[in-house]
C-alpha cells in the first residue's frame, strides 16, 4: 500500500483528498502539527507528499527544502496562485508537479497515479481496481479475469474505472458523461447506452455476464459479487 | 513660420504704437514743410531698427514657445511671469500629489482584491472535491453553482490584471485544441445536466497567442452559450482558417442590443430578465482579445441564436 501524506490547512480539502485516495486503497495521513512536519514525516515515511503553499507558521516551501535535504520522495504542490512565477518556484524547490486549486478529483488521482508510477518500479496496487474476481489494470488500460486479459478501448476502460471505482453503488448515467467528457469525450446520452451496450459485450466475451446491472431511470450498478 | 501671426498678436501694441508715433512723425514733419527725403530716412531708419530688434525678440519667443510646449518653464522675466510660474508650479506639485495618493490607494485594493481571489479559492476547491465525492442532482446542481462562482473570481482576477503592469504574458504559439478542450470540459456538467450536445471535433490551428488569457475569452463565449442554451447545441467549429466560431441555438441577443453586448456594463434586453448578467463578460473578452490582438465579434437572431466569432489570427506580433 502506496503512504500518502498531506499537509494541508484547509480541512475540507485535506479530507477530500483524502477520500479519494483512499478510494484507491492509498493509506493517507493528514498533517497534525504544523510546526512538526519532519517529525511526521521521519515517523510517517510516505511515499508521496502533497502539500499546500500557504501554511499556517512554515510555508510550503521551507518545508519542500527540508524534506530534500534528506529525502527524495516525490511533492505535489497544491496552490490557489496560478501564476507562472509560483509553479516556477515550486519546482525549483524541488517540487515534482503542480497543481492549482480548484482541481478535479480525477485530475488529482491520474498525477498521484503517474508520479508514484515513474517514482517505484514495483507494484504496490494502487494501479488496479478489482471487483467480483476481475481486475482492471489502470497501467494498460486491460481488464484480468480468469487469466484471460482483454484490452479495452477507451470510453469502454473510462466507463469501468467508473463503475469500480464505485462499486456497489448506483453511479447516474450523468456521471459517466462527466467521466467521459473529462476524457474529451463530448458523448450525449445515446452514446452512453451504445457504449455500455458495447461494454457489456465485451465483458460476456470472458464470461463476466451481468457485471453491470441497469437501474432503470438513474444509472447502472457494478456489484462485487 | 507658422508663429509669425501669433508673434505679432502677441507684440501687437507695441507695433501700434511705434506706427502711431511714426505717424505723428510724419504727420508733423509734412506740416512743419520739410523736405521728402528728411521724412523718408529717419522713418526706413528707425523701421529698420524695428526689424532687427523684432526679428530678434521672435527668435527668443519661439524658444520660449518650444520650451513651453515641452512642458519646461523659461526663466521669468518680469513679476507677473513670476507669479504665474508659482501658480504653475503649485499646482504641478498637487496634481503629482494626488496622482500618488490615489495610485498607491489603487495599489492596496487590488494587492487586497487579489488576496481575496486566492483566498476563496481554498473553500471553492474543498467544496468541489467534496461535491464530486456525491453522485446526485443536488450536488450536480451545487456543482453548477459552483462553476459559476469560479467562473466569477476568475473574472475579478482578469479584471485586475488587465490594468496591471506585471501581468504575465507568455506569447508563443498554440494549439488551439489544447484551449477550447479544457475550456469545454469545464462546463461538462452544465452540457449534461443540460441536456445540450456538442459538436466539436477540434480545429486543428495553430496559433500566436497566450494560453491563459484566450482560455478566458472562450471560457466566458462558452459559458454564455451554454448559459442562454435551454435546448439543441453548441458548435464549436472553424469554417474560415483562423476565425474560431462559437455557436449556440439559445435565446439570442436583439438586434438593438448587438452592438452594444462588449460594452462595459451594458446587460441589454437579455441581461434585464436575467438578474444574473453584469454586462462585464464580454466587455473583459474584448479588452482581452484588443491587448492580444485578435478580434472578437458576434452575429445573433432572437431565439434562433447567437454565433461569437473570435478571430485568433495577429500579423502584428511576433515571437519572444
């Protein structure tokens, strides 16, 4: 299990963020003491940091400097300022990406994914999401079931990681647009039912029947049998 | 040359009197029966003198002139040109006065408004991480909202740094695709709940621009159109190379109000049945598009809608 820590002083993102890591299976770990942010790291010893710039006592940057005076693990900085001048800094740092508040769970999650991918070379899940004995390998875009390993195309992968990242609940056919869309995908709903029907197909095809159940009038539902 | 009339306004009594007193002369001399030539001489005489002495005072007049007219004061010569120069100078010391009182009062509300910007960006993101967490209508329609909050701090952000001196311009070449994309997908949610299609199957242009600063100008485009789009689509599309068109089906604008919509606060017939409109969307487009060189324009019929063209095209940039 990949550890993610965060230091962050706004609460409401700190947990978001840490609700959609954990969604994941990431072991997230939220700042106590900003005053102790080393101690926390030493006894913490994440695999990826994210942090804010505006801190409350220490900003983020004297703490970046600090952790790589020891350390070399991978800092996503999260900041509300845009401009060229405070992604420049943060880099120089030694910062390994930026991202600038507001931002997308999904955006969050792929640059969390991709950092900790180039960072270690071996697996730690984290990359797969698994539900009723299949596997979807967020690596190659491929679907694992009894030993057999199918390529999916890309709305069809976008609409599984969707539904297991949800899994056992109803996800609303809105929020699959949403997700394809945020993939570039300018689907309306007619083309929603067509690539679910063409999903469906191809999961019958290594014998996952009935994976994806329809909930009449609100969406469908990946149960994990 | 051109002074010459306005030099001889300006030392017009005092060649009136020298006419006068050569008149008198002349006058006298005739009656007193002297002979031509005693009247003649001393008259082309003292006229002459008159010519040099006056061509010479011109000369100081220009300079002068010229001194002034570069905003430096000549030496005074005489007490009321001293006088007039304190004046001057009075008020030259208070105008500069003001000007930097208020430029530094100017100062500190943007450097507050702009801390404002980024500080309400911290709970806009925590609300939208925690929204996106809930699969519902409601939090669908928040999220809605939610945009439209972003959408208007981005606003205040552009406004404040169009005036500004340290805005950052990265000018370079793009794809524009790599603009409209994230643009559209930010108002993903609206287009789904919404129920509008689009079509847009990417431009494939290049252009010389900054990123961020036409992100904004079709940010906005889009928003109205999904914004005044109750059903059909929007298409985004470019017939001509380099004219980038924004189509909606919506409410369109009236005809009367067209070419008013990129004035500052103008809301238009739209604008006053929809409380929402601050007539300043489009006004900062046009400001933004002017300082990047493109041009932004827009043709509309009542209810069939409204198509923005923007062209992104510019000649007179080049590359740094």
């Amino acid at each position: 299990m990949y550890r993610v820590y965060i230091v962050e002083d706004d609460k409401g993102i700190a947990e978001g963020i840490s609700n959609c890591l954990s969604a994941w299976e990431m072991e997230v770990r939220i700042v106590s003491d900003f005053r102790n942010v080393m101690a926390e790291i030493e006894e913490f010893v994440p695999h990826l940091v994210i942090m804010d710039i505006t801190l409350p006592f220490m900003g983020g940057y004297h703490w970046c400097q600090e952790i790589r005076k020891t350390s070399s693990v991978p800092i996503i900085f999260i900041s509300s300022a845009t401009d060229n001048m405070n992604i420049v800094m943060a880099m120089n740092m030694g910062a390994d990406d930026y991202i600038p508040k507001p931002f997308d769970q999904s955006v969050l999650i792929a640059k969390v994914q991709a950092l900790l991918r180039r960072t270690y070379d071996f697996a730690k899940g984290s990359f797969e999401l698994k539900a009723a004995g299949a596997v979807l390998n967020t690596n190659d875009n491929t679907l694992s079931y009894n030993g057999e390993k199918i390529e999916l195309s890309r709305n069809e992968y976008r609409i599984l990681l969707t539904l297991m990242e949800n899994k056992g609940k109803v996800v609303s056919r809105e929020r699959l647009m949403e997700a394809l869309w945020e993939t570039d995908c300018f689907v309306d709903e007619n083309t929603l039912t067509v690539n679910v029907g063409r999903l469906r197909k191809t999961l019958e095809s290594v014998g996952l029947n009935d994976l994806i159940k329809t909930k009449f009038g609100v969406g469908y539902i990946l149960e994990d049998k | 040359m051109k002074l010459l009339p306005e030099y001889l306004k300006a030392r017009s009594k005092v060649i009136f009197l020298f006419l006068a007193l050569e008149v008198i002369f002349i006058v006298t001399d005739v009656l007193f029966g002297m002979r031509s030539i005693i009247v003649i001489y001393p008259v082309l005489l003292s006229l002459a003198v008159l010519l040099i002495a006056g061509v010479a005072d011109m000369l100081l007049f220009c300079r002068r002139h010229s001194m002034l007219e570069r905003e430096e004061l000549p030496e005074a010569k005489s007490l009321i040109e001293e006088d007039y120069r304190k004046i001057i100078e009075k008020l030259k010391e208070e105008a500069e006065m003001s000007r930097l009182n208020s430029s530094s009062e100017y100062n500190n509300m943007v450097e507050y408004y702009t801390v404002w910007a980024h500080q309400i960006k911290t709970p806009i993101a925590a609300m939208r991480l925690n929204l996106q967490a809930e699969d519902s209508e409601n939090s669908r329609k928040l999220m809605g909202d939610l945009n439209r909050i972003e959408s208007y701090v981005e606003m205040v952000l552009t406004f404040l740094r169009l005036d500004s001196n340290s805005t950052d311009y990265l000018i370079k070449e793009y794809d524009l695709d790599e603009i409209i994309r994230p643009a559209v997908r930010k108002f993903s949610r609206e287009f789904i709940l919404k129920r509008l299609s689009l079509e847009y199957e990417g431009v494939n242009f290049k252009t010389i621009t900054d990123s961020k600063w036409l992100s904004f100008i079709v940010e906005q485009v889009i928003s109205n159109a999904v914004k005044y789009t109750s059903e059909g689509k929007i298409s985004i599309y470019m017939n001509e190379p380099g004219i980038l068109c924004i189509e909606d089906t919506g409410i369109g604008i009236a005809s009367e109000d067209l070419p008013r919509i990129f004035e500052n606060g103008y809301t238009g017939f739209n604008g006053r049945e929809d409380k929402r409109a601050s007539g300043i969307g489009l006004y900062l487009c046009k400001r933004v598009a002017d300082s990047l060189g493109h041009k932004i324009s827009a043709e509309s019929s009542l209810g069939k809608g409204t198509k923005i063209s923007i062209d992104v095209r510019r000649s007179d940039l080049r590359v740094e």
